[in-house]
C-alpha cells in the first residue's frame, strides 16, 4: 500500500519515467513472447530459435538499466530526515523502490501478454497473417508456463537491480555516490565545510574564489579504464570475426550469430568501462592552460560527475555504434527477426536515450545544494548555464568521433 500510495503521489515527471519504464517492459516482453512463438513454430530449427532468444538479453539489459536509473531518481523514495521516527528508514525505502520498479514491469508484460494473445486470435479470434505468422504460432497452443516465466524474467531482473544498488550501507563506511547509504550518511550526518579551499591563480583573477570554494571537489579517476579498453579490443576482434560469415545471414546461423552477439557485448562493456575515464579525462582537459572560473567550474563538474555521466554515455555510443555498423555491412535490411527488428531498435535506443537523460537529472539533483549555494554568492545564472553547454561540447567533440571510429572498425570487411 505504501508503494502504491507514493506511485500515485509523485509529479508528472515522476510518473512519466515510470510510464517509459512500463512501455519499455512491454517492448521487452514481446520480444520475448515472439522467440518463443517462432520457437513454437519452427521445431526443426532450435539453433536458430536459440539465438534470437539469446538476442533478447540486450533489450532486456537496456530495460532494466533504465529501471534503475529512473529509481535512482526518483525524489519519492529518497530519504529524509524524521522517516525513520516513522519506519521509513533507508531499509524501506529501498524496498519501496523495489516494489514500485517491479509493479511498472509487470504492469508492461501484462500489456505485451494481451497484445500477443491479440495478435495470435486468442482475443480477437482472427489472427493476423504475413510475416507476422512466423512469430505468433498461431495454430498451436501457447505454453502458459513457459510464456509466463519468461514474462517474469524482467520484473525480477529490475527489482533486484534496484534492491541491489539501493541496499542500506554502513555509514560509517564511504558509499557509492547515488546508493541510499550515501543519501542517508548525508542527511543525518552533516559533514563540515573544509575552512579554507585553494584557488587557482586564473579563478582568482576573475574575481570567482568564492565560487571556487563551493565549486564541486574533484573525485579520483573512475577505475576500470584499462579493463575497458581491453574488452573494447577484444570485442573488436570477434566482431572483425564474426564478419567473415555472409552478412545477409550472420543472424540467422547459430555460430555467426552468437559470434555477432558476444562481440557487440563485448564492446559495449568496454565502453560502459572505458566511459567513467573518458569523462573524466574531458574534465581534466577543460581545466588545463590556466582557466578562468567557467572552465575550472565545468571541469570540475564532469570530474566529480564521471561514473554517473559516462556509463550511460558508453551505453549511448555502443548502441549508436552497433546501429551504424549494422547499416553500413547490410547493403539490404535483413530479415533476421522480421517485424520484431523493428519492435527491438526502438526498445534499445529508446531506453538508451531515457537513460542517458534520466543520468542527467539524477546529476541536477546532486547539484541542487551546490546551484544554490553559487546563486546565493551572486554567480549569474548566465555562468551556470554557459558551464552546461561547455560540458555537454565536450562531451559530444570526444565521443562522437570515437562512435564513428568504433563503427567504423566493427563494419571494416575481414582481410582475405
């Protein structure tokens, strides 16, 4: 009950992430219905039914990546000072998040359920026919127990993702920034100001020492960038693999396939790792030769902000990536999933787009008490905003020529 009363108390904006949450939810779970009626329908080919349940890991993991980020940010949720005299400690709350994240996934697959049953004539009593006949089995009975656990593979994937990242922490151990330990260490605990913070000899000329002072402090540089950029060149290389088989049928052939799959995995969790360094290296680079206020404060911005802002912007360049490679090696569109192709594009770059602009509000959010605190030293809002579109051209002039680079690669015709 508690669950469903701050569902249904929270602002649009709240219930609109939750909306995306539940239509990306039900796009994942008719892929899933889908492999599982061509499963149905082709007996005779396991293999390649197989794989394109296999595939289905990728929206999937998109859709549950973007579970949790719209419960990271979710104000409802977030714990405040009193709850606990209430039951409302971290422990609750995280559960809360839990159960309102599963209740959007489940209220998704019951829409991909009745529109799969739709499809099929179970409802409708006519079924439809043409390409869609492949994925539907319409003439055979649906397996109720298998359709349902594969519906439930999602609302308990995201669940415990959520559970798992917003589980209560010792606060007397540092936490993850973002982790509902961090948030409660910061509301009960208030730490004190450093007396004197330095000030760069350009800032100071400016005249901005006092933003410098509340400026956000730089964290250290995000581990796991060697380790991205090795899975980066390993998931190059099977993919420079994979392409050897013919390219209008690497999809449908079991081993082309799983090759195809775990190369772009692959290179996709370079990026998620090598992302976090990138960012930070951005940072770093915007306040170097001696900046003024604006630069030193978007540098420091995206140094403190790299883990939260980088991985959905490797998220973002391994899908871009993938979508360009798969365009420029297919002269022609392969029917490789027929209609559902269309139905798993727009679940991966949907959700990869609702990611990455869900990070940016959980990133205003913890910048909220910093914002404040430059306007009440007099910081224009002119400076504030000219620091937001530095940091977003920083961003955009490093990863995208590294997107077309790694398309580039990942389409680049095996040598004989």
């Amino acid at each position: 009950m508690l669950a469903l009363r701050l569902t249904r108390a929270a602002r649009p904006a709240v219930q609109l992430r939750r909306l995306l949450v539940a239509a990306a939810s039900a796009g994942t779970g008719f892929l899933l219905l889908g492999s599982l009626g061509y499963a149905l329908d082709h007996p005779q080919t396991p293999g390649a039914a197989a794989l394109r349940l296999a595939w289905c890991v990728v929206p999937l993991a998109a859709t549950v990546y973007l579970a949790l980020a719209v419960a990271r940010t979710d104000p409802g949720t977030r714990p405040r000072p009193g709850l606990s005299a209430v039951g409302l400690g971290p422990g609750r709350l995280m559960a809360v998040s839990a159960l309102t994240t599963l209740l959007a996934c489940v209220l998704g697959s019951l829409v991909a359920l009745l529109f799969f049953l739709h499809l099929r004539g179970d409802l409708s009593g006519l079924p439809i026919d043409g390409k869609g006949a492949q994925f539907l089995a319409a003439d055979r009975p649906l397996p109720v127990p298998a359709a349902l656990t594969l519906l439930a593979l999602l609302p308990l994937a995201a669940s415990g993702a959520v559970a798992l990242s917003l589980r209560p922490r010792d606060p007397r151990r540092p936490a993850a920034k973002g982790t509902f330990g961090a948030r409660w260490h910061a509301v009960t605990h208030k730490a004190e100001a450093p007396a004197e913070a330095p000030v760069e000899a350009g800032a100071e000329q400016a005249g901005w020492s006092d933003v410098l002072t509340v400026a956000p402090p730089p964290r250290e540089a995000p581990a796991g960038f060697p380790w991205g950029v090795a899975a980066l060149a390993a998931g190059l290389a099977v993919q420079a693999y994979a392409n050897r088989a013919a390219p209008a049928s690497v999809l449908a052939l079991p081993v082309e396939g799983s090759a195809v799959l775990g190369g772009w995995l692959l290179t996709a969790l370079g990026l998620v790792l090598a992302a976090p360094g990138l960012t930070y290296l951005c940072g770093k680079v915007l306040q170097s030769a001696q900046p003024g206020a604006l630069r030193l404060l978007a540098g420091r911005v995206l140094m403190s902000e790299a883990t939260r802002i980088g991985r959905p912007l490797g998220v973002v360049c391994a899908v871009t990536s993938a979508a360009l490679a798969t365009t420029a090696m297919y002269d022609q569109p392969a029917a490789a999933f027929g209609p559902l192709s269309t139905v798993a594009t727009l679940v991966v770059g949907g959700c990869t787009l609702a990611t990455l602009l869900t990070a940016a509000v959980e990133a205003r959010q913890s910048r909220a008490d910093t914002t404040s605190a430059l306007l009440r030293l007099g910081a224009p809002a002119t400076m504030l905003r000219g620091s937001a579109a530095l940091r977003a051209g920083a961003l955009i002039a490093l990863f995208v020529p590294l997107t077309l680079l790694i398309a580039y690669l990942s389409a680049l015709p095996p040598t004989k």
